[in-house]
C-alpha cells in the first residue's frame, strides 16, 4: 500500500512540475515577442512571398488532378 502511495505522488509531483515549467515557457515567450515584435512583424512579411508562391504550386498541381 505504501508503493502505491509513493508513486501516486511522484506522478502528482512530476505533472506539478511539468505545468510549472509549462507556465514559465508561456511567460518566456510572451516576453520574447513583445521585446522582438518589430523583427516578429519583418519575418512574417519575409515569409509571405513564398508561403503565396508555395499555395499557387499546390494549387495548380490539386486543378491538374
């Protein structure tokens, strides 16, 4: 019964830490973007051109069908 018991709480411990490191990650990035956001903005415009071009090659290859 005792072994049960250890490990129903090491698997509360390991979930607790698991959130906790999950939160810390959210606020990491959340600060990362707001500190980064002018680069952020200038990487998705970079990434437009060719995220247009790809969808117009998969496009006429889905018509050719």
């Amino acid at each position: 019964m005792a072994e049960g018991a250890e490990n129903k709480g090491g698997k509360i411990l390991a979930t607790l830490f698991k959130v906790i490191l999950g939160l810390v990650f959210l606020v990491l990035g959340v600060m990362a973007i707001i500190r980064w956001w002018h680069l952020i903005i200038l990487l998705i415009k970079g990434c437009l051109g060719p995220f247009l071009l790809l969808a117009g090659i998969i496009t006429l290859a889905i018509a050719k069908e």
